[in-house]
C-alpha cells in the first residue's frame, strides 16, 4: 500500500464510520498520512482524529477508537495502535513494500512531482497550481539567487508556475553554478516572495557547481552556511558525499546484478529496512512541504536520510558465495533500485549531479 492508497484508506475508514452514525462529520478532502513522530511506532501515522474531533464534538482519542476498527481489517493493514492525544499508527503488511517500490521505479526521477503517474495527494502543496504565476525576488547575493533557483524547480515540480526576478546578477553565476534569472532590477509591483536567506559568509564558488549547491541549500535560510572543503570530502563525514555514494552504490548493484543474470522485480522484502521504506513513501511529502514553505533544505536533509537508511541495505541485495538469484534478491535490488531514484531525482531538483560512477 503506498502513502497515496493509504490516505485514501483513511478517508474510506472515515467514511465507513459516518454511515455507520459512530461520527456526524463531514469527510474531508484528504488525509495526511507521514511517518511517525516521535512516541509513534507502525509505518506511518495519521492526525485525522485530531482534525476531526471539533466537528465531531468528540474527545480526539475517542474518534481514533471509532476509526480504528474500520481500518485493521483492511488488506495490507498488519495493525492499527493509537498514541498521544489521538495519533493513528499503521503498521502495514508485507506487500507494502512492492507496492511503494513499484510506484517508485514506474515513476523514475519523477516520483513525487505533481503530474508524475499516481502522485499521491500531499498536506502541503505550492499556492499556485492553477495557472497563476509564482513570484520569487532577491537580493543581489549569490545565496539568495541560488536559493531562489532551487525552490523555483521545486515548485514547478509541484505544477506551478514561477518567475525569478534578482536585484544584481554576475553572469559567472550562470556557469559556474547552474543558476538563472528570468529578470533582474528592483522588485515587480506585484508582490513577489521575497528570498532572502542568510548570505554566505565567503564564496562558494571554488568548491564547484555540486559542492556550492549543497553548502548553500543544506542548511535552511535562517542558518549560515559553512562554506569550505569539507563538502568536498571523499568521506562518510561528508553529508554530500553519503548521498551521491548510496545512489551510485544502487547503481553499481544494478550493473553487478546483470552480471550475474538477473534485474530488479519488486516483491516481499521481509527484512527491509523500515526507516528507509518510510523514507522513501514520505518523498511526495517532502517535495510538497519544500514548496510549499520555499524550503529547499528540507529536500536535502531528506536526502541525507534515505542515504543513511539505505547504506547498510545495500551490501545485503545481491547472492553471496554460491547462492544463486532469487526472487528475495530480485526484490532487494528493485527496493535498492527505488532509493537510488529518490536520491537522484532529489539531488536534480538542487540542482546537483548524481553520478553513476563515484
């Protein structure tokens, strides 16, 4: 079941309960469904019985008691346990997975985007979807251009339509950092957002296209970035370096995979990992709730969290000694291919290559 299919899920349950007369409420739209916080436990976790509870005239964990027994029996719903004031946590069943990662892989880079095939509805989302153009202005400083560039392809990942106006431009910008403008001067008459993160205490521009991207967006506006060689770094310690070494790992277990005469198919994988599956079914979320608050740092410490769940999966996905593929291999690699994916088309929407070969 993927984070679309169970918010839907939710919805039905609510529904369920309604005709049933166990809540007089009207069904709302959608559900939000994310992993869970903390003293949360299952996959994912749902506020619905918080949003609920108002119109309902009921205690919140009162309404989580009516909706639980209409979701436990749900195929692909292992268990249903409510925490705090009224959270719904879901656990799901085995087949989770293959779904998620189907999802995933049928999506490509894409996953999560807005017009991408099946993209699941998201609590947050950008404010312009409907033809109405978004307007980002900035000052004349290379972070705050970059910035503005990052959560302009991110919105427009999310359908909307974005102009990018700049007090200055340098035209070494563009080339040196993958960055442009659509105009520059004073800001428009018609209220433009205005980007104006903290500005970088020196010049990123000798760390290269990739690493300056990632020291600029990493840390969120209100932060100062760190500029220097560490982002560099060949080495674990390097946040950069963890993601672009996970994706080109997912990418060398597909070639050593048809080596040995077999590709990705996703099925059951009992032992996977649950953070990354959760992970990896939060990235519409993440890209919704990045455009939606023009965060782009949120996408990169997303990223930074699928790579650490995901690295020590991968030594796990292909036979070892004399075992030969299986359809548990064939299952590990398509979960394997998935992050790779994720992790990829995350590091496109910065702006910042995810090589194959690292």
């Amino acid at each position: 079941m993927t984070p679309a299919e169970l918010s839907s899920t939710v919805l039905h349950a609510v529904r369920r309960a309604v005709d049933a007369g166990e809540l007089d409420v009207t069904v709302p739209a959608r559900a939000v469904v994310a992993p869970p916080g903390p003293g949360g436990c299952g996959d994912y976790a749902t506020n619905i019985a918080l949003q609920l509870a108002r119109p309902a005239g009921q205690p919140p964990y009162r309404v989580a008691e009516v909706l639980r027994p209409y979701l436990v029996g749900v195929d692909g719903v292992a268990d249903v346990v409510l925490t705090g004031p009224g959270f719904l946590n879901i656990s799901l069943g085995g087949a989770a997975p293959a779904a998620l990662v189907e999802e995933i892989l049928s999506a490509g880079t894409r996953y999560g985007h807005a017009d991408a095939p099946d993209a699941p509805d998201a609590p947050d989302a950008p404010d312009a979807p409907d033809g109405s153009v978004v307007r980002l202005h900035c000052p004349h400083d290379l972070r705050a251009v970059v910035v503005a560039d990052a959560v302009a392809r991110v919105l427009r990942c999310q359908g909307a339509l974005v102009r990018v106006t700049a007090e200055g431009f340098d035209r070494e910008w563009t080339a040196a950092l993958d960055v442009r403008v659509d105009g520059v001067g004073p800001a428009p008459v018609s209220l433009p957002v205005t980007v104006r993160p903290v500005p970088a205490p020196a010049d990123p521009l000798p760390l290269g296209r990739d690493a300056a991207r990632w020291a600029l967006l990493h840390p969120a506006a209100h932060d100062r970035p760190r500029i220097g060689d560490k982002h560099l770094a060949q080495r674990e310690g390097n946040p950069l370096f963890r993601v672009r070494y996970a994706h080109a790992r997912s990418r060398a277990l597909t070639r050593n995979a048809a080596d040995l005469g077999f590709t990705a198919e996703p099925g059951p994988v009992p032992d996977a990992p649950q953070e990354l599956l959760a992970a990896l079914g939060d990235h519409p979320r993440v890209l919704a709730a990045a455009a939606a608050h023009r965060a782009p740092d949120r996408i990169a410490r997303h990223l930074v969290a699928v790579a650490d769940a995901a690295l020590p999966f991968l030594p796990t996905v292909l036979p070892r000694g004399g075992e030969k593929p299986s359809a548990a291999h064939r299952a590990r690699l398509a979960l394997a291919e998935a992050a790779g994916t994720v992790l990829a088309g995350g590091l496109t929407l910065l702006g910042i290559d995810a090589p194959d070969h690292l």
